[in-house]
C-alpha cells in the first residue's frame, strides 16, 4: 500500500510456509506444514527458525489478501474489476485468471518500462482500449482478454 513493490514482496516471501521447508535441513529446522501459516517462528537459541501455532485461518486469509490484492493488485469493488499491481521490478509480466460466476477474466500483466511505482499506463478488454483502467464484471458466459500495461 505503500508502493514499496520489492520490500512488499521480499517480506510476503518471508512468511510463505514453502520457503521456510525448501531443503530438507530449512523443513527439519522448521518442523510444522509447509502449506500452513504459521503464527509464530521462534526466535530463541535453540528454537530459531521453527514454526508454531499453525492453521490460524485468519491469518492465511491475510496472507491470500496481500497476495492477490496489495501484490498482483486484482481489486474488485462494487463488481467492477481493477488492476493496481505492486510488484518487484524485475517481474515483466504475469497472469491472472479470474472466474465471475460463469465468466472468465483472463488478465495479463505487463511491464513496459521500468516503472517502479507500476502505474496502469493502458488498460485492454479483448483488444479494445479503456481509458477508465477498470471494467464492470458480467456474467454472462463469455471468456474476457485483459491486458494491462505498467
């Protein structure tokens, strides 16, 4: 929210469960789910780096939040549908498919320039530009193409 895009991800990476059990020396050290978040990673002498208090599903909630909302940047509010990414700069590009009842939106994100604040520059609906940068979602069935420019 800050616009801090590669801090906001170096510190999402740094509670994701997956890197804390990557080896098996980091998974042995870590000693919970590695597809569980974690409440706690102990700190002291010889618990450093283990994991506790597992399956807090406030906290996954959290963690999926800041991942596909203050991350990726996918904002749908009111059933209108906008993108308003924070990502490292060195991604160039990624892909979102987002299913509105029986319509799919099939987002593409793409860097352009070196943009760090990773601002919409352009803003695509199968091919047509949209000078809003935002699109009502509808279902009615159909496959939509959204490109996004940075």
């Amino acid at each position: 929210m800050l616009g801090l895009n590669d801090k906001a991800n170096e510190f999402y990476q740094m509670i994701n469960p997956i890197e804390h059990s990557k080896t098996k020396e980091l998974a042995m050290r870590y000693m919970v789910e590695p597809y569980v978040i974690s409440a706690d990673i102990y700190g002291c002498s010889n618990l450093i780096g283990r994991g506790g208090w597992t399956w807090y599903t406030g906290s996954s909630s959290w963690f999926y939040k800041a991942g596909i909302e203050y991350i990726l940047g996918l904002k749908i509010n009111n059933g209108v549908l906008s993108i308003k990414p924070c990502v490292p700069k060195e991604w160039k590009e990624y892909k979102i498919r987002y299913e509105y009842g029986s319509s799919v939106y099939n987002i593409c994100v793409k860097r352009q320039s070196e943009n760090e604040q990773n601002e919409v520059t352009a803003f695509f609906v199968d091919g047509q530009k949209i000078e809003e940068k935002q699109i009502k979602l509808i279902d009615n069935g159909r496959i939509y193409e959204i490109e996004v420019m940075i």
